[in-house]
C-alpha cells in the first residue's frame, strides 16, 4: 500500500514572512461574494521568492536558465529526505556521511522545520547551507537540493556564494519547505512552480510521499 502524499509547502497569506527587503505578501479581494459581488476574485501580491517557491538559474547568474525553462522532472521522482543535526548550518562532514550521489534530489530537513514556520516574522538564525557545503552538493552533481527556510544561504555572510555554487553547476534550488511531517528516507517528491515567462523564481506546491527504505525501487 503506497503511503499518503505530504503537503510540505508553506500557505500563502497577507502579511506572511518573507525575506527581509522582498516585498510583503498581500491577497486581498477585488470582487467578494459575501459583498454582495457575483464572484470573489482575489488579487495577489508578493515576491517571487516567498513561502515555498523554486530558485531559477536566473536567480543569481546573468543569462541563466529562468522558471519557464525547467526541465519538469528536475521536480518530479525520486528523492532523499535528510536529517541535518547541526542547528548552525549543513556542513560538508555531516554531508558526507550519508553518501550524496549524482542525479539525487536531496531534501535537507533541519530544525528550521519546526522551529521558523511558527512565526510570522523572519528568522535570521536559521540553518542554511554553507558555502563549501554548497560547492560540495554541486560537484556531487545532485539534481536539486530542497531547504526548510526561505534560502539556501545565511542571512549573514556567503549566502550569495551558496546560491552561486548550487545555481550556477544548474542545480534547481526548492526554497520554503516544511518538513516537519516527513521522517528522513528515500522518497518520492513532486513540486512545480507557476509558469512566469522569464522569471528568477516562482512559488510552488511541493508534496512527499515517503518511500519504504531498501523497497524503494518504485518510481
Ligand atoms: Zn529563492
């Protein structure tokens, strides 16, 4: 028996947390039928790089890859969910450990899931890859790497390299997820932004559905 599929996207709402300069999210309603409208149509407003969303290529590196050009299965099969012990950051000796090969989707879960989705404000102290950690991930040549928390990089310091090292070796970048309901182990995972022409992001729906370990041969 196949297990359930997991929301492991964030809900998007007015005044939620963003990255701090980004602009605030706002979902308000131009027609509302508990007005007295005919329909409710509601009208949004926010940063490409809010709640659960993909990083293009384009994000960070002039003349790269944007949202309409990503290959769907980069999103789409096999992954690995991956418990991160260290509450600073993800590092290349707690990487190692757990054999990173080519073509995987790595889904890092670290205390970012349970502890920055509470809050509306932003966490500056969360875990974010480091950038040699980075560097490591793209020679490893994985697939896409999935963080809990609004960036790959640190709020203070060698973000920007993170973002570069992944993004620029073409490593598609999920940003946002909450892991929380998800136990480490092999996986299958689906998540697809919105089709915005051109664009260095895009938000997204992100599901899991847990695979048994060792019986994972399913796709
Ligand atoms: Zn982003």
């Amino acid at each position: 028996v196949p297990s359930r599929w997991i929301d492991v996207s964030v809900p998007l709402k007015t005044d939620m947390v963003h990255w701090p300069g980004d602009p605030a999210a706002r979902i308000s309603r131009t027609l509302d039928v508990e007005r007295g409208d005919s329909y409710t149509v509601s009208f949004l407003e926010m940063g490409a790089h809010t709640g659960t969303h993909i990083d293009a290529p384009a994000h960070c590196i002039r003349g790269g890859p944007t949202i309409d050009d990503m290959p769907p299965d980069a999103m789409i099969g096999r992954g690995r969910v991956i418990a991160i012990r260290d509450r600073e950051s993800v590092k290349v000796r707690e990487l190692e450990r757990h054999g990173v090969r080519r073509g995987e989707r790595i889904l890092l879960k670290t205390v970012n899931s349970g502890q920055c989705w509470e809050s509306d404000a932003f966490v500056e102290e969360f875990v974010y890859i480091a950038a040699n950690a980075a560097h490591y991930l793209a020679a490893r040549g994985v697939r896409l790497v999935g963080v809990d928390y609004l960036s790959v990089g640190a709020f203070r310091g060698d973000g920007e390299e993170t973002h570069r090292a992944l993004l620029g070796a073409g490593v598609w970048l999920v940003e946002g997820l909450n892991l929380a309901k998800v136990r480490p182990g092999p996986v299958e995972f689906v998540c697809l932004p919105l089709k915005l022409l051109g664009a260095d992001g895009a938000p997204a729906r992100a599901l899991i559905r847990p695979l048994q370990s060792g019986g994972g041969r399913r796709r």
